[in-house]
C-alpha cells in the first residue's frame, strides 16, 4: 500500500493528463474543421509521385468495388439499414472513377480510410439484410439503452459475425465530415457494431450476453467509468476507502503492473455486468461459466477483466441490493449526471404460456426484457411439466425444447413490437 500512495500520483497524474489533453486537441481539431471551409485533412497539396504506392489505391479500389458488387442487391427490412445502404451507394459512384495519382497525399489518407470504412460497414450491412438481422434481439437491446441514451434513435445498430464484443470506429465522425465536405454526401447517423458468434445469430438465449455489450455503449456514450477511474485515483491519492477499492481492485496491491490501465478496463466491465444484470439478473453469467468451465469460480484476473470470482460477486451485491466500492460509484455518477439509478427492472409476465407452447403477451418494454430471463428459467426448470400442460405422450428432447423456446421468445418480442408500433401509427 505504501508503494500505491507514493508511486501512484506521479504516474497516474501523468497519464491521465496525457489522456485529458489528447481528448482536448482532438474535440478542438474537429470544431476547428467543422467551422473552416476548409476541406477535412486538407492541409498540404503536393502530389505523390510514388506510383507502386498508387497502385496499391487502385488495387484497395478494386476490392471495394467487388464488396459493392456483391452487396448493392441486398435488401433490407430497417429504414436506417436502407439508408445506409444507399449512402454507401453515393459514395461509391462518386469515387469509382476517381484517378488516385491526382490526390495529394493528404486526400489519399483521407481516402484510405474512408474505403476502410466502406468495407467494413457494407460488409456489416450485408449480415443484416431482410433475411438475416436479428432484428428482435437488437431491438431489446435498444430499449434497454434508451433511457440512459435518449438520442438511440440516432443511431445505426449493426451486427457483425466475431466472438461478443462492442465497437465504435473512432475516427467515423471525421470520416463523415470527409465524405460530407468532399464529395457532397451526407448521412444522419453514427454507428455501433456489436459482434455475435455465427452459430448465435439466431440465438434468443444465449444473447443475453449483448446485455453486457450495450452496457459497454451506454458507459462510452455517457463516460461513467472515465469519471470513475479518475475519481478513483483521486481517493487512492488522498487514501479515502482504500479497503473497499482494494476489495474490487485486488491487482493494486501489485506494484508491478499500469494501474491506469486495469482501472479503466475492469471498472468497464464490472458497469457491463451490472449494467445488463439490472435487466436479466443472474442469467448473465450463463455464458462467462461456460466459457471459463471448469475454472468458474478462478480467482486470476487479466489486465483487462476482474476474476470471475469477482464479477460473480458483482453481480449477486447487485441483485441482493448491497453496497460496495464500485456500485456506490457507478450509482453516484449516474445521479450526478442526472441519469437513473441501476435497479432490477419488474416484470408480472410468468412462465405459463411457455409451458403451454404459446408466446408470451408482453405488455411493457420491462416485460421483452423479463422474457429472457423467463426462456432460461424453463430451460434450467422442470421439462415434465410440458408433458403434463399439453397432454404429450413423449418427453420433449433438448434440441426440441431449444427450437422451441427460441421460436416462442422470438415471436413473443415479434408481436409487442409490432403491437407498439400500431399504436404509434394510430396516435
């Protein structure tokens, strides 16, 4: 503890400046760029001369071009999705023909990343077609974020194939204002990626994992863990409840690893958890036991997650309505910001319909949430009792049952959306 107190104000002060005045330029850059006439990037006009170099541009030109060919048929059921789709059109046409040699180095950066951004959204779009979006797990997940990001509406939700995760391009705004200010192309929304398996797209149980993963977006939108990390610090510094963040934050006792960087990163994933706990309780470490079986309950940490054991731990504080460092936090945080209070949501729907091979009738947004955690209560229940509601003669089989529970809790959240959105027409 003596090297945390003498050690820590020195090289967190340090790092945490660099990280303040990196965000200052940046937000300063882009108000800058925004109010000039200036075209974005545009601050040198030599010419490049290199032409391997050129044709490389050509070549990166001619596999965005294959993505479009592939992609410009695709038919979606989202308006924004459309939309999106046909910004990328826009852009595409304007750009096809453009003679990469004539750019000045600085365009050919802009440019560069720009076809990067290209590939990798139209390719996102190309996994949430008509066919293929799992559009009532996102939906679920939107109405969880909206209380806390009341603007969600302007944003684009995409999902990609890739182990569960969360994203944000961070250069799209400058991206945007690029393509905005050089080739006359606007478009309305920011974008969020959230990775899913393949095998899971599909899959209404096991996404309850993306709870976490919106969790991660809501915190991004709103900095709570940025202002708790440096709060943190503060209280190290000054040795205010040292015991209590020892308690969270164990690896501080080690000397030897970037406090700064632990920090963020657990305090990150400690929000998630509670975060998507607040919506569907225990049955948000389904798959964190799965992936860590047989080491569930393992003490280890990495540098960029609390142990299991923890995080477990984490959550049932939650649920159970205890305090401790990082909850009292995160609670006080939202308060200042005039944000709620996470809080386990109540819902009145109960398990009888899916017993009965029915969909639920969902009645409130608490209600989509409260199902999942419904799906798998009769998952983990009493599978006899399917037998005995419909009068069956035989025991329904595992992959039966999870057909059947998908199909259920996908055309449950299916019907009260399109019920709301009928009352939004008719008001």
């Amino acid at each position: 503890m003596k090297f945390i107190t003498l050690t820590l104000p020195i090289f967190e002060r340090f790092y945490s400046c660099i990280k303040m005045l990196r965000k200052i330029y940046t937000k300063i850059f882009k108000k800058i760029l925004r109010l000039s006439n200036l075209k974005l990037f545009h601050l040198c006009s030599t010419k490049s001369n290199d032409s391997d170099m050129d044709r490389f541009f050509e070549f990166e030109k001619a596999k965005l071009f294959d993505t479009w060919k592939r992609a410009r048929n695709n038919k979606y059921s989202n308006p924004k999705f459309e939309a999106f789709h046909n910004f990328f059109k826009a852009f595409y046409e304007k750009i096809k023909n453009e003679n990469v040699a004539s750019l000045t180095e600085t365009q050919k950066i802009c440019l560069k990343k720009a076809m990067s951004y290209f590939q990798e959204r139209v390719n996102c779009l190309s996994n949430n077609t008509a066919t293929n979006a799992p559009y009532e797990v996102v939906e679920s997940i939107k109405l969880a974020a909206k209380t806390w990001v009341p603007d969600i509406d302007n944003y684009v939700i995409l999902t990609r194939y890739g182990d569960y995760s969360f994203s944000y391009h961070m250069e799209e705004d400058a991206i945007l204002t690029y393509i905005e200010n050089d080739y006359s192309i606007h478009f309305d929304y920011k974008t969020v990626l959230l990775a899913i398996p393949q095998h899971y797209y599909r899959d209404y149980l096991n996404n309850v994992v993306l709870y976490h993963e919106i969790g991660h977006f809501v915190d991004t939108i709103n900095r709570i863990t940025d202002i708790a990390v440096n709060d943190t610090i503060n209280h190290i510094i000054t040795k205010r409840n040292l015991d209590e963040i020892l308690q969270v934050f164990p690896f501080l006792s080690n000397k030897d690893i970037p406090y700064q960087y632990f920090l963020d990163h657990h305090f990150k994933e400690y929000f998630a958890d509670i975060f998507a706990a607040s919506f569907i309780g225990r049955n948000i470490d389904k798959y964190l036991k799965y992936l860590s079986y047989p080491k569930t309950e393992t003490e280890d940490y990495s540098p960029t997650h609390p142990s299991n054991k923890l995080r477990f731990k984490m959550i049932d504080e939650f649920l159970q309505g205890k305090n401790n460092y990082v909850i009292d936090m995160i609670q006080y945080i939202l308060g200042k910001k005039g944000l709620p209070n996470l809080c386990k949501i109540s819902s009145s729907i109960n398990a009888s319909d899916l017993y009965r091979l029915l969909p639920v009738k969902l009645s409130t947004d608490h209600d989509i949430h409260a199902l999942y955690s419904l799906a798998w209560d009769v998952w983990d229940g009493d599978r006899s009792r399917f037998k005995s509601e419909n009068n069956m003669s035989f025991d329904l089989q595992p992959t039966q049952l999870y057909t059947i529970l998908n199909n259920l809790v996908e055309k449950s959240i299916s019907n009260y959306l399109i019920k709301i959105k009928w009352q939004n027409v008719s008001k």
